[in-house]
C-alpha cells in the first residue's frame, strides 16, 4: 500500500513543480537574452514595414551581442509551424511584426510560455509572456500634410494606400488633417490600391498614374513593396514633364534617400524600431515584460525625414513651428484605425471645406 | 492627360503580361498540357529579363532573356510531362512555388537588400499621333512592345486557328491517337508547344517586370500567373478572345480607382471584386460553355487509347 501511495505522491509533485516554477518563471527576469527573432509577412527587401522592423532587430542584436534571426516571407495565413520551429531553436523572445499576427502570437504565447511581442494588439498584454507595440505615427503624418499642402502647385495632393490597416490609417488621417489645417482649398485624392495589396507594384504604379492625370504634384505613398510601382509612376511622369510639372513622392517608414527613388522623394515618415526592440529586451531581463510600448513624435520612434529636394526655410520653419504645437499639445490629430471611421472622417473634411 | 485616357493607356498596358501569359498557357492547353506553374515562369522570366536590362542596357535583350527562360522551363516541363508521364498538377504546383523561392534567392544574391529600379522607360514609337481626344493615347502613346505584344498574339490566334501546326496543336489536345495515327510524335508536339507557350509566358513575366512596372522584386507578379490560367480557359484557349478578355480585366480594374475618385463611396473589398465579377458576367454574357481540350492534364500512352 506505501509503494502506491509514494507513487501517488511522486505523481503529485511531478504535476505540481513544473506548474510552480511556470507560475515563478512568468513573472520573474530572464538573466540575459541571448537570442530573439522577428517574424516578417514579406520580403526583407521591400523597405518598408519589413525590411525595417528586421534592420532595427539587427542593429540591436550587433550593439548588445545577441543572436537575431529574421523569418522573412512568412506570409498572412497560420504562423504556427513557423514559431514551433522558433520556440525549438530556444529563442529568447520572439517579435511578430505584423498585425495580421495579432491573435496567433498572444495565443502561442499562452500555450507554450514563449515571450512574444505583437503589434496593434494592446488587449494581449500579459504579464511576463506578451507585449505590444504601437506605431502611433499620426503625428509625424500630420506634419507631412503640413508640407505637402505648403509645397503643393497644382493645389491637389493625393494619398496612395495598399490597403487600410491600423497604421495606414492613422497617417492617411494625420496627413489630410495637416493639409487641411494648413490649406483647407488643397484639394486630397484618397486611393485604396487593394485590400493587401502590400507588394501590387503593378497596380500601385496604374493607380499613381491616374491620381496625377487628375492633378496631384504629390502622392503621399504608404505601400510597403507597392511603393516601388507609385515611384516608377513618379519617375516616369518627370522623365517627360517640364521643371513646374515635377511631382514629388512622400514615403513611409523606411528611408530610401540613398536609393534610385531619392530624386523626387519630397520627405518621409520614418519608422524607427531600435527604443521599441530595446525597450522589450530591457523588460525581459528585468522581469517587467508585458508592456505596451508606443512609438510616437515624442520618443522619435516615429519622425520626419529631412526633405531631400529643396524646401525654402520659410516652409520648414511653419513645418517646425507645427512639430512644437504638437508636442506642447495645443495641435490635436485626430487617431483613427478603422477603415470605416477614416472614410467617415475624409467625408467629413471634405464636406467642411465644401 | 486627363484621368480616362490616363486609365484607357494604363489598362491596355497591364493587359500585355496577362494576354502573352495567357495565350502561352493556351498554346499548352490545346496541346493536352496543364501547367499551373505559370506564376513560376513569369517569375523567372521577369527576373532574367530585369538582370539582362541591368547588364547590356537594352529592353531587346532584356525580352529576349525572359523569352529563353520561360522557353527552357516549358522544354523541362514538357519533356517531364510526356516523356517521364510525370503528374502536370505536381509539376505546375512545383514550378508555381518554386519559381516564387528560386527567383526570389536569386534576385536577394544579386542585389541584396537594395531594390534597384531601371533608370529610363520604354519609348513610345508613335507618342506624336496621341493628340487624339480619349483613345489617342491608349492607340498611340504606348511603349514600342505593347505593339510587338499585340502582334505575337494575333500571330499566335491565326497559327493556332488557321495553320496546319494550330491543326495539329488542337488534335494532340482534343485526339492524340488521329495525330499519332498521322505519323506525327504526340510527345514531340507537345514539348514544343510547351517550348513556345511557356516562352510567351516568360516574356509576360518580361514585359511585367522591364516595360510596365521598371523593376523585379520578389513575388512581383502577385497573382497574374493564375489569372492567366483562368483566362486561358475561359478564353476558350482563343488567343484573340483572350487578349479581349485581358483588356476588359485590365479596364474593370482601373474603373475601380476612378470610382475612388469620384463622390461614390464603395468598399474597397466590393472594387477588388469587381474584375472578377465582371469577367464570370462576361462568360455568362457569351453564352458558351468553357470547353477544354479531351486530353488536358493526361499523359498520353501510345499502347493505351485511354489517352
């Protein structure tokens, strides 16, 4: 009878420790953080959203001596495979740097106590396993409406979008209510190349040729691999037009000022990842993970590029005297994520200046 | 340029990948051949055809170098299929994400992580006869290969309409026994059909990459390769139907960014569908049911006329 009830007993205990140390070990720091890897939708290439998030990670992992592996092409369907494979290797942490992975992330996170950081998900935050950050860049959009509606000729200026998530939307609604602060006659040209038409060269380059045959002289483009379709459009269009016909290109998130396109890229809302990624290692190490970290005009997580065309100092004063009012707060840009309220808003603008 | 003709130009200029893709699937198809790898080929065609431009500077090369590589995939793809009787659903799925991974490795170890753009455009051979209101540009102001792509399409219809090889390319599909009864090597036919095809489709993959967009990047056709499929045989694998339908996909296409621009607030998932939509109306509209060559997607077995 005692040999069954020692086995009882060392069936207890066996079931009870590993969830003692789990309940111990969620909260508690990591000594160090020797490796952590970023899992990306597309290519590392796009310079963009995913070339950027990965060179950020690198960057960080070089600076503090850490491991880093980039899973690029992950594509937008069920990452699972993809992070078993990562859990497996022993990674440190694990950083799902797209919003399309906001609910297979948190989960996995649960189910095999692997920290995770996801984005556009601040309601996942769980003490010790998830944490999120969010690329509030409505700010810096709106001091692009500020100069594009000052450098604008024709007086109509448009935004270019592969598709309407939370990022995208925030700085289509940011940039127009800068244009429309700062002109309210500028006209602005809304178009959707497609529903995730992230990498639609092609038709990111028919769309931008329409919106300048209906007058824009600058196309703000947030497009990822697209973005490369709107500036071919660009180049092509200035390769034919007189010195007043120029249209000039405003990017996102990545800078591209040292590559072919920096000859009509007016400015650029720069995304920088390096204060997010550092900041989620520190709290790891610390034991304070499980945070929401917001990357906005304040902390420079998010800022304008200097214009690599010419700009007169009068203009880039208006657009410094804007960058002030906002962080003193006496500007309010409106925040807005969700396709439906954007449009109601655009309407809205549009009806105003009717 | 107002919006219309910029949009009449534009669709006429992103109907020549689809329809040279297209009709090389269809040159496949009447042959018996499924390939399904499209997406592939153009893939590989687009990069060869953007390293070529890069390298000697001319579009002709450039073309010329997404011909030979689609030509040498449908060589493999033919050979595999009839010779070896391998399955054409593995060996199109095969090529589709293949395609996607080699040319995407390929173009990383040769540009890193850069993404260069071709400096100068394709010129437009008759730009002084587009004066014309609304169809002047889309008739005249194109680059000098929309015409080419024209050309080789309609050449394409009459030889697989009206030639004896068209002919023989329809009864390898429809009745590979009359063409072996004929003394004429089904397997043969078929390679070669497979050759010229995927080469249509390679310069598809060309023209998407060096004259309409200026670049290649990794996964640059996203999705053309299967619409040209589904085109292929809706089109009744008819090239000359097929660049009709091309065009109409092309102008359903850009109808949905004009709408955008005008007062009218429709769901951008509701315009993504609308080429789709329009093109199974258009079918409908036709009245004639798709019909697929008898032997499409089967190996064909001299000793068995069960093809």
């Amino acid at each position: 009878m005692w040999i069954g009830t020692t086995i009882r007993l060392a069936m207890l205990l066996g079931l009870l420790l590993p969830a003692t140390w789990w309940s111990a070990a969620a909260g508690s720091a990591q000594e160090s953080v020797d490796s952590v890897a970023i899992v990306i939708p597309a290519s590392r290439s796009n310079q963009g959203w995913d070339q950027q998030g990965a060179d950020s990670l690198e960057a960080v992992g070089e600076a503090r001596g850490i491991d880093i592996e980039v899973v690029e092409n992950a594509g937008y369907e069920d990452i699972t495979p993809i992070l078993l494979d990562l859990a497996a290797d022993g990674v440190d942490l694990i950083i799902c740097h797209a919003s399309g992975y906001q609910t297979v992330c948190p989960e996995f996170a649960q189910r095999e106590g692997v920290p995770m950081v996801v984005t556009e998900n601040p309601d996942a935050v769980v003490e010790g396993l998830v944490s999120d950050y969010e690329t509030q860049a409505h700010q810096v959009a709106y001091l692009a409406g500020v100069l594009a509606a000052l450098e604008t000729r024709t007086g109509t200026v448009a935004v270019v979008v592969s598709g309407e998530p939370p990022t995208w939307n925030y700085m289509t609604a940011g940039f127009v209510q800068g244009v429309h602060d700062t002109d309210p006659e500028v006209e602005v040209l809304y178009n959707v190349i497609g529903e995730a038409a992230y990498d639609d060269a092609p038709n990111a380059r028919r769309v931008t040729e329409t919106v300048i045959a209906a007058g824009a002289d600058i196309v703000f483009g947030m497009g990822d691999g697209a973005s490369f379709g709107m500036i071919q459009a660009i180049r092509e269009h200035n390769a034919d037009a007189g010195a007043d016909e120029q249209v000039r290109f405003i990017d996102v998130i990545g800078d591209k000022s040292d590559s072919d396109a920096a000859d009509l890229l007016l400015t650029s809302v720069l995304f920088d990842y390096t204060g997010a990624w550092n900041q989620f290692i520190d709290d790891l190490e610390a034991g304070s993970f499980g945070t929401v970290y917001t990357m906005d005009l304040e902390n420079e997580g998010v800022r304008l590029l200097e214009p690599q065309i010419e700009v007169d100092d009068a203009t880039m004063a208006k657009v410094e005297e804007a960058r002030q009012a906002l962080l003193v707060g006496d500007i309010d840009v409106p925040e807005i994520a969700d396709a439906d309220e954007l449009a109601a808003f655009l309407e809205s603008l549009e009806e105003g200046a009717e | 340029m107002s919006v219309l003709e910029t949009l009449l130009m534009a669709a006429v200029l992103s109907a020549v990948p689809l329809m040279l893709a297209a009709t090389g699937e269809a040159i496949g198809q009447r042959s018996g051949l499924l390939n399904l790898g499209v997406e592939g080929v153009m893939l590989a065609g687009g990069l060869a055809a953007f390293v070529a431009v890069d390298l000697s500077s001319s579009f002709v090369v450039g073309l010329g170098a997404g011909a030979c590589a689609g030509a040498s995939i449908g060589l493999g793809f033919g050979v595999l299929a009839t010779r070896f009787a391998a399955s054409q659903i593995v060996l199109g799925l095969g090529l589709a994400l293949g395609g996607a991974g080699l040319t995407g490795f390929l173009f990383r170890e040769r540009y890193g992580l850069t993404q260069p753009l071709l400096a100068q455009g394709m010129e437009r051979p008759f730009d002084g006869a587009a004066d014309i209101p609304v169809v002047g540009l889309m008739l005249f102001g194109q680059k000098w290969f929309v015409y080419i792509a024209v050309c080789l399409v309609v050449l394409a219809g009459y030889l697989v309409r009206r030639s004896r090889a068209g002919l023989v390319l329809r009864a390898a599909g429809d009745s590979p026994f009359a063409v072996e009864a004929a003394g004429i090597d089904v397997s043969t036919v078929r390679i070669l059909a497979a050759m010229s095809g995927q080469a249509l489709a390679g310069l598809g993959g060309a023209a998407l990459a060096i004259v309409e967009v200026g670049f290649f990047a990794p996964g640059l056709t996203v999705g053309i390769g299967f619409i040209a499929i589904a085109l292929a045989m809706i089109g009744r694998q008819d090239p000359w139907l097929i660049a009709i339908l091309a065009l109409v996909f092309g102008l359903l296409r850009g109808a949905g960014t004009a709408i955008q621009l005008t007062d009218l607030r429709i769901q951008t998932e509701l315009l993504d569908v609308m080429p789709y939509a329009g093109m199974l109306l258009l079918v409908v509209a036709l009245g004639r049911r798709v019909r697929l060559p008898a032997t499409l997607g089967l190996a064909y077995h001299r000793e068995s006329r069960g093809a």
